[in-house]
C-alpha cells in the first residue's frame, strides 16, 4: 500500500501554497473584519488556472479528480483563511464544476464548464429549508411542471453565495415529501439564472447576519413562480437524488478538507504561541497542560486526513463513499474544533482579542460540526447504516 500523494495533488498543494504564502493571518482576518470577498486571493486563483482544477480538460480545466480538489481546500484554508473563506473555494469549482461534469448535459457541459473553469461563472447550492435541514429530502420547494418550463415556489435558507454566483443548483420537489415513495423519489436538480431571476423580481435573498466566515454572506432565499426551462434540469426529473447524492458526498469531503486546514493554522499558531510565551520564566508550551491538548489534535489531524484522502480517492474511482466522506467529515470538523479551542487556551486571555486570529478560527471551526450536516445526523448515519441499530427516526 501506497500512501504517498500523487504528483497532481502534490503540484496542486505547491501551487495553492506558492499563492497563499503572500496572503498572511491579517489579511484573512480583514477580509473577515471587512465582511469581503477575498478579491486577490481569487483573482489569484482564477489566473492561475485552480478554479477549473475538476473541469475535465476538453472543457478547458485541469482534469483532476475531487482529491486533488480536497488538497487545494485544506492548503488554501491551512494557509490561514481557514474553513470559513476556504467555503469560498467549494462553491464553484465543488460545487458546480464537479456536479456539472458528472451529471450536466451536453449542452449545459459545453456552456457552462468552461466559464466556470475561468471563473468568469460562479455557482451556489440551495438545498436547505427552515423546516427541511437535516430533514433534507423533507423539502418543500415546488416545481411544478408547465410545457417546456417549470415554475418553481419555495423559500430556502443558509444558502451561501447567491450574490456572487450567476448559477444555483436548486433542489426542487417535483413530488411531494409525503406521496414520494421511497422519500428520495420526486426531487429535481435545476440550474437557476439568479441575475435573470432576480431581475424578473422572482427571486429574492436577505443575508443572514453571522458569527463568523463573513467574507461568503449566507442568505435566506424566496422564490415566487419563478419559470425554468426544462433544459435547465440536472439529471433527470424526479430522479435528483442521484445527483444529490453526488454534491453531498464531495461536500462533506470538501468541508472536511477546509476544517482538517482551519484545524492545522489553528495548530500552528497555538505552538508558536506556546513556544514564544513565557510565564514564571519558562515558555507556557513547557507545562504539559498545554503540550498535551496540542499533541492531541496533532494525532486526530493526521488520522481524519487518512480518512478525507480515502473518501476523495473512493469517490474518483466512482465508488461508495458515503460512509468514509461522513467519517472524515466528523473527525475533522472535531479535530478542527478542538485545534481551535486549545488554541483559545494556550493564547488565555489574548485569544478573546481580535487582533490575534484565535477567535475567528474558533468561530469559523464550530459551523463544521452543524454544517453542511450535524455531527448527530453523521453519528446517526454510522450507527443505523454500518452498526445496524434501529432508526430513531
Ligand atoms: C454557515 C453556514 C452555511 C451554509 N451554507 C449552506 C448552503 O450554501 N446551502 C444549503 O443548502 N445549506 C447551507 N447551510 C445549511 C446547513 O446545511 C444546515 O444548517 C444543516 O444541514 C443543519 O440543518 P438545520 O440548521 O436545519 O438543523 P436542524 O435539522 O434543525 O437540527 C437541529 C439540531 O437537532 C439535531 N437533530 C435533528 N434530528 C436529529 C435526530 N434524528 N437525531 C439526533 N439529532 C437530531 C441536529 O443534529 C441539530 O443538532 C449552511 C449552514 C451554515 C451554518
């Protein structure tokens, strides 16, 4: 068995390193503060040819797989923009490139892969409901069959990007929740034109005002009779739930990869600190209430990294991998929290300031152990589909 990275992933994390090096903690941290896109960092990438990293070559991208993807994430975040700014990265080279790659038709491949490889296009992903999250396929939001058009009404929330992006995969029911049998039956992927949409004032979105990872605003989204061409569907109607399937697994892969990163800048300034301060004349990192906790994370950064890079692996070679991506979703989004809360605690008092990166990390690290799925609905993934223990729900 061999561990080592391929060539393409090690050229990706030279690359995205060789960027992310001008981009330093304060820079993030402005961003943050700013509530702002990182424009340079972006632009950077876009030039660099990293957004189209998963656009198959033909359409004018890298031809690389979600591991590669995955790396680019964790570098980018573990240069210092951690898991909040790295969903930056996830939402159009993850969300939309991959998703369109595997299930776009010709014609929404050959129009829309090679912008969204330039970056001249960007996506987002509206799936969640104020009453369907972890309910997911308990949503609502209708599409209702007209000729060659559907007309869609629902609202959605937490959706994150919609000012940026020209594109939303919207998950629609084109059967209700409660007539789908199975449950995952009746839903349909569409491709949205949000600037036409909302130009036509059929879509609407407020920000949401939040704790952390401001430089990507989340949105609450309303959508009033809002026609879309059947051209537009992802997939095939009623039949979403395969392409569904195919967003949420790369994105807990994605996620973890962006949290494993937040956990491993939160590491690194946390042992410095340990090293550099000294209390009753010796560096704090010499008493083994602080080494320790730090070890720690050490040990589960590695462990969940180990999982992220099998799930990603697994899901190249089109294989299941609901199991190892909800694994490494887990573990890293704890390991990341974990790097962040001692962090907080070697930095004592100072980690409350912001003019040191404590808090943003500590704030950025807690949205993966509720988002894009809670820690309990993985644990509950795990013990009713791999232990067979009866369902709770
Ligand atoms: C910053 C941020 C960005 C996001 N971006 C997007 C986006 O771009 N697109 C999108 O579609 N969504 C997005 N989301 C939404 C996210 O996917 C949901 O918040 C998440 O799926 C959880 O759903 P919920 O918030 O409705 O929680 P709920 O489903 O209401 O759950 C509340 C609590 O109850 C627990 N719970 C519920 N049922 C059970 C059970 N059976 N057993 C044990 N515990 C249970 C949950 O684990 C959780 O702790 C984002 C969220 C955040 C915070």
């Amino acid at each position: 068995m061999d561990f080592t990275l391929p060539e393409s992933a090690l050229a990706v994390q030279r690359g995205i390193a060789d960027i992310c090096a001008r981009y330093d903690l304060d820079y993030w941290q402005r961003c943050e503060t700013e509530k702002r896109w990182p424009e340079e960092v972006w632009a950077e990438l876009a030039k660099g040819g990293w957004l189209g990293l998963a656009v198959p070559e033909e359409y004018g991208g890298g031809g690389q797989g979600l591991l590669e993807l995955a790396v680019a994430t964790e570098t980018l975040s573990a240069s210092g923009s951690a898991g909040g700014s790295a969903f930056t990265y996830v939402l159009t080279p993850g969300f939309g490139a991959l998703t369109l790659a595997r299930h776009g038709s010709p014609r929404q491949r050959g129009e829309l892969l090679p912008k969204l490889a330039t970056g001249e296009l960007e996506t987002c992903f509206a799936l969640t409901e104020p009453d369907a999250g972890s309910n997911a396929l308990g949503i609502s939001t209708f599409a209702r069959r007209d000729g060659e058009e559907f007309v869609v009404k629902g609202q959605k929330v937490w959706i994150t990007g919609v000012q940026r992006a020209t594109w939303m995969l919207l998950v629609t029911r084109t059967i209700p929740a409660a007539e789908a049998k199975p449950r995952s039956n009746g839903l349909t992927v569409l491709l949205v034109n949000v600037p036409e949409a909302v130009a036509a004032g059929r879509l609407t979105f407020q920000p949401i005002p939040k704790m952390g990872a401001n430089t990507t605003p989340s949105n609450t989204v309303f959508i009033d009779e809002l026609r879309v061409p059947a051209a537009n569907v992802v997939g095939e109607v009623d039949q979403g739930a395969r392409v569904l399937w195919d967003i949420l697994n790369p994105e807990r892969i994605l996620l973890a990869a962006s949290a494993l990163g937040g956990a491993e800048v939160a590491l690194r300034v946390a042992v410095q600190y340990a090293k550099e301060r000294e209390v009753f004349g010796r560096p704090i990192g010499a008493n083994q209430a602080i080494a320790f906790p730090l070890a720690q994370v050490k040990a589960k950064i590695e462990l969940a990294r180990l999982m992220l890079y099998k799930a990603a692996w697994l899901f190249d070679r089109q294989r299941p991998c609901g199991t190892e991506a909800n694994i490494a979703k887990l573990t890293a989004s704890q390991a990341a929290w974990e790097a962040a809360d001692h962090a907080f605690q070697t930095y004592g008092g100072m980690a409350y300031s912001l003019e040191y990166p404590v808090a943003r990390l500590l704030a950025d690290a807690r949205i993966g152990r509720v988002a894009p799925v809670t820690e309990e609905l993985l644990l509950n993934h795990l013990a009713t589909q791999v232990l067979g223990l009866p369902r709770s729900f």
